[in-house]
C-alpha cells in the first residue's frame, strides 16, 4: 500500500512540475525580447569553475623544489682522512620513488560581475595542496576590482587587489598550456634548484595600456611575497614587474619582460639569544629579465621565453646589543646567476577537422644556476625536461591528455666527477657523507670524504590530466 503510494505521488509532482514548466514557457513566449533580455541578466551570477585533475605514476628521483638537487652516489668508492681514524669503504645510496596516486590540482570557483560600464569585480577561490596536512582547504587566489575603458585606438585596464602577475598571466594565455603544467615562470624553483623569481597572483595594483590592438605595456607594484603571504610581508620591499608584447601580425606575440623584487630587511632583528642582534647591510633583491616569441591561433599554440636571473643575498652581521661594536658573526652577501628557458607547443585538430578534435601538447625547459664560490661553492645545476602528450578534447568544456614527462639532473663540480666535502669526526664519527664542517681548515677533528659523483636518477612520469569547466 505504501509503495503504491509512494509511486502515486512521484506521478503527481512529476506532472505538476511539468505543467508550472510548460506554463511558464508560454509566459514567457508572451514577453517582449528586452523583458526577457533583463531578466535574463538579472539570473546571470557571474559564477564559473574550473577543476584540474589527474592521475600519476612517479618514478626516479623526484625533485620537490626545496633546497639544492642533492648529489647522489651509487656503489662509490670513498676514504676518510683524519688525524683520528682514517677509514675506506663503498656508499651505496640512491634516492629514487615509485609511486602512483590521484590528484586534484585545483579547483578554481569564480564570481565575475560588471557593476557598470567601467568598472567590474572578480573573486576566484582555489584548494591549498602545499599544507603540510594535505587537507584541502580553500584559499583565496584572485580578488581584484577593474576599471577598464577604451579612449578610440587606445585601451586602459587598471586593477587593485590579488591580482594577477603580468608575465606568468599572459604566458598562462597564449600557451593554453595551464590545465596540463604551471610555466616554468612561475615554478623556477623546480628547475633553478629551489630559487624562485615571480608568483602567479600578489596583492597590489597593475595598469595595461594597449595601442591600436598591436602594441601592449603592462606595470605592476605589489608586495612580492605572493598571495600565500597575502597578510604577512616578510620584507619592506615590493617587486616591480613589467611586460611589453607586440604583434606585428595577429597571430603572433614579441615579448619583452622583467621583473625587480626588493628583498631587504633594512632593520635590526633581534635573534633567539639574548643581549643578541643582527644588522643587515647592503641591497637584497631578486631579478630576472628575458624575452620571448608566440604563436597563437585556434590550431596552434606555440612558443618560446629565454629569462635571465640574479638572486643577491643581503649580508649581515650578528652583534652585542650592548656592544655594538662587537660583531660575533658575519654571513657575507653573495650573487646567485641563473639562465631559464621555457618552450611549449598545443595542437589541437579540431580547428580543421571538428571530428576529430586530437590534441598534441609538448614542452622543453632548461634552467640552470651557474657556478659561484661563495653561492655555490662552483657547483652547477642544470635541470632539463622534456615532456610529450597525446588527448581529446570532448567539447568546450571537458579534456583529457595522457602525457608523459623526463626530468633530467646534471650536477657539475670545479673538480668534474669528484666531490671533496669536510665532516665532522668528533665527537662521534657520523654517517652522513652530506654534512659540511666549516671550520674544518682550523679543525683537527675532521676529515675529507672522496668518491665519486653521480647525478639524481632521471625521472620519467606518465599522467592522465584532465579539466573541467562549467
């Protein structure tokens, strides 16, 4: 009896939600095209989303982007000379992962509205995945009020808030490349062994001014740290970023970028101990500048950017505070040089055959931190990828890649395929062939450990990518 009339009242809404639905059609067929335009308009929320998801099988040494590329030994032959106890013998050590698992990258919800003619609003939220509890909570990635107007040849944009950067932006937009990798702009730590130069989003203000559709100049001032800083500048500097692109022709984008990030403390802190501080002295700051070309259409999306970077790092000097004068240890300022280059192409089929809407994507980067002796202590780092993939793109809104990539690890010594290290042997001789004993000139308890170098094993990763827009 209950199901009979379970059944009888689903037959009775469904009836009933059809006839408010077909009443409601003739209503409206009955207004005029503005009355429904209006109304039309008034339903528009402005609301979208994003979602970047994939699956990946890690295999190699896998590179998170924190610290230096750490040298690796396999089967090497080392000695252990010290006044103490000099020692010989094989180390047998080589990182490596094999690993597979789902991922969300992001998920982007975003709320656009033009409140009039000039100006609109734009808030995007994304999930936070670097937390060190993997929860994913939502953060906030863009949050900007526009003013936009056109003066005949002559376009102005200017925005205040969590803006977009300049440069990763528009290589973001000519690549289409986002939904498969960030560029290699934006995650330089990755291949410039963990030293980064610029964030996708910061809180500021940025102006654009483009001439005749040909010619665009875009500035911004924000805080540098990035949006996960938002609330909380670590320094009293802020960055400068600048890009000009032209086309001579439409398809096609010359670009000239830089980038100037003031990193200076330019204060006194004080430190953990007490009666203890420490003076900062001399410029800090970040900086790259470089150039590009890129092709754009609905078949091809190619392209290229060569960047080149400085890291200066501010020296300082720990003291008494209630003797200035009296300097207890010294951390001299030093120069890091990097050289970035950063290479895409997306084809996709369907702009010619719509049938067959195949996509071929592919990328090769090179980045390398070149020797310094008191940065590095003349060691180099070259970082190369190479990636490929093949996928579908469904409709204007769902596509899928398998896509495969080889990261290559070249680390270089002034003494090629040797590395010499100092290590503490006292008071107890330790294991880690890693650890640097800075006094070891003046120390009597050290020793010096040789073998023979290796480089990180390569990693190669196969991902399923795909993205979703609603």
């Amino acid at each position: 009896m209950k199901k009979g009339f379970c059944w009888l009242m689903t037959v009775f809404a469904i009836i009933f939600i059809a006839s408010a639905s077909f009443a409601q059609v003739a209503k409206d067929g009955d207004k005029k095209p503005e009355e429904t335009k209006k109304e039309d308009k008034k339903l528009d929320i402005g609301l979208s989303g994003t979602i970047y998801m994939e699956w990946v099988n890690f295999t190699g040494y896998q590179y998170g982007g924190s610290g230096d590329v750490p040298k690796v030994w396999k089967n090497s032959t080392y000695t252990l000379n010290s006044l103490i106890a000099p020692t010989s013998g094989t180390k047998n050590e080589q990182s490596g992962l094999s690993n597979n698992t789902f991922r969300l990258q992001r998920v982007y919800l975003t709320w656009q509205k033009d409140i009039n003619d000039l100006f609109s609003v734009r808030v995007t939220t994304d999930i936070n995945t670097w937390n060190a509890d993997k929860s994913n909570l939502l953060f906030m990635k863009y949050a900007w009020l526009q003013a936009k107007k056109e003066f005949g040849p002559v376009g102005a944009v200017l925005r205040v808030g969590l803006i977009e950067t300049p440069v990763i932006g528009y290589v973001d937009k000519v690549s289409d490349y986002r939904w498969i990798s960030t560029n290699y702009l934006d995650n330089a730590k990755s291949v410039l062994n963990g030293n980064s130069f610029d964030n996708s989003a910061d809180f500021g203000g940025s102006m654009s001014l483009e001439f005749f559709k040909l010619v665009k100049a875009s500035y911004s001032y924000t805080n540098g740290e990035g949006y996960k800083n938002n609330n909380n500048e670590t320094y009293k500097g802020k960055a400068h970023t600048m890009l000009l692109t032209i086309a001579p022709i439409k398809e096609v984008n010359l670009n000239v970028f830089g980038r100037l990030e003031d990193t200076d403390n330019k204060s006194l802190q004080e430190s953990t101990w007490p009666k203890s501080g420490v003076r900062y002295y001399d410029l800090a700051y970040r900086l790259y500048q470089g150039a590009g070309v890129a092709f754009n259409n609905d078949l091809i999306k190619a392209g290229s950017n060569i960047a080149f970077m400085r890291n200066m790092a501010q020296g300082s000097a720990s003291f008494d505070i209630t003797n200035p004068n009296l300097v207890t240890a010294f951390s001299p300022k030093y120069k890091k040089h990097f050289v970035l280059s950063d290479s895409w192409v997306n084809f996709n089929l369907g702009a010619i055959v719509p049938d067959a809407p195949v996509l071929l994507v592919g990328r090769f980067v090179y980045g390398k931190e070149l020797p310094s002796m008191v940065a590095n202590k003349m060691k180099t780092t070259t970082t190369i990828v190479k990636t490929i993939g093949l996928g579908w793109q469904f409709n204007n809104n769902v596509r899928i890649v398998g896509y495969y990539e080889n990261i290559d690890y070249r680390i270089g010594q002034k003494q090629t395929g040797v590395f010499v290290e100092n290590i503490s042997k006292w008071p107890t001789e330790t294991d880690d062939l890693h650890a640097t004993n800075l006094n070891s000139k003046w120390n009597p308890w050290s020793a010096k450990y040789a073998g023979y170098n290796r480089n990180p094993k390569a990693a190669n990763n196969f991902y399923v990518k795909a993205e979703a827009k609603f």
